[in-house]
C-alpha cells in the first residue's frame, strides 16, 4: 500500500513475462469461451501449434476465470486481481497447516503473511505459474502429516491431482 501497488495506487508488477506473455494467455482463455478460438489447436502460435498442452501449463487455472469480470482492455487489472488472490491464498494455506492440527493460534498470521509475501512470491507476481506450488505446497505437507500420524491419504493424493490440473510443473514440486 505504501508503494502505491495496485490496487492502492497505479503501479503493478505487470513487467516483463506479466505484460508480454501472460496477459496476452488470459486474453487468449477469455476468447477460448466469447469467440471461434480452438482449444486444441491454433494457427496463431508459431504458424499452427498443439495449443492443448499450452492450456495445460499456462491457463488451466480456475481463477482464470476472473478475466470474465473484466473488459478486454482492461486484462491487466484482471490479472493483478488473480495475483492479490493467489497471495491470499498462499497465506490461506499456510495459515491452515500451521493450526490444523491444534487449536487455532492468532500469531500464526504472521508466519503466514510473511510466507505469502516472501520474495518467492514477489517474483512470481509477474509469472503467476509458480504461485500453484506455493498455494498447494502447505496442503501437500498437512496431507503428508495425515499420512504419517492417522494412515488417511485423501489430502495428499487431492492436493496433488489439483496440483498437477492446474499446472504440472508445480504439480512435480509439490509431489
């Protein structure tokens, strides 16, 4: 807020892969549903190219579909929109892994807004792949947790599906 980053001022993180690639993905997933655009194949990329795999490292996101809230020309708050929830959802987790298994603890707030916040997370405002890995990452350990103390794998082996959905590298992290 102090630095005046959206949306409490007018500058953003929207640099360099941000402004260049993954804006131009949203809009290209926005157009997946409003127009004639193929989800499987595109003539677009590189003179005709396999878009499926694309889709599935780029945009299989469900808060993509935040982009629908917004005008096309304005793709660049959407996108800072997804980033300020999926650091939301960074600290969610964490928060979650920190108490799930005792009563709840007010000072872990901390812990876990310093977890979302951390320079990894900064990094990743502008390529917002990596935040995946760091959202499912504290589910991941809860459900390894469950494993080790009650023998209940159903966390873990959730996490981890959804992980690799919504993208498959950080999928490879977390597993």
């Amino acid at each position: 807020a102090l630095s005046g980053i959206y949306p409490f001022g007018e500058k953003s993180y929207n640099l360099w892969d941000a402004d260049t690639q993954f804006i131009p993905y949203l809009a290209y997933f926005k157009s997946i549903f409003t127009s004639n655009t193929d989800f499987i194949y595109s003539l677009s990329k590189a003179g005709g190219s396999d878009m499926f795999s694309f889709n599935a490292c780029y945009i299989n996101n469900p808060l993509n579909f935040i982009v629908f809230l917004f005008p096309d020309d304005r793709l660049d708050i959407a996108f800072q929109t997804i980033t300020i929830i999926k650091t939301g959802l960074c600290a969610l987790t964490f928060n979650y892994f920190l108490n799930h298994d005792k009563e709840y603890d007010i000072k872990t707030l901390f812990f876990s807004t310093a977890y979302a916040l951390s320079t990894y997370s900064i990094y990743h405002s502008q390529s917002i792949m990596g935040f995946e890995g760091m959202i499912m990452l504290p589910l991941a350990l809860g459900g390894i947790e469950k494993i080790l103390r009650y023998q209940k794998c159903l966390l873990y082996i959730s996490t981890c599906a959804l992980t690799f959905v919504m993208e498959p590298y950080a999928g490879y992290v977390v597993l």
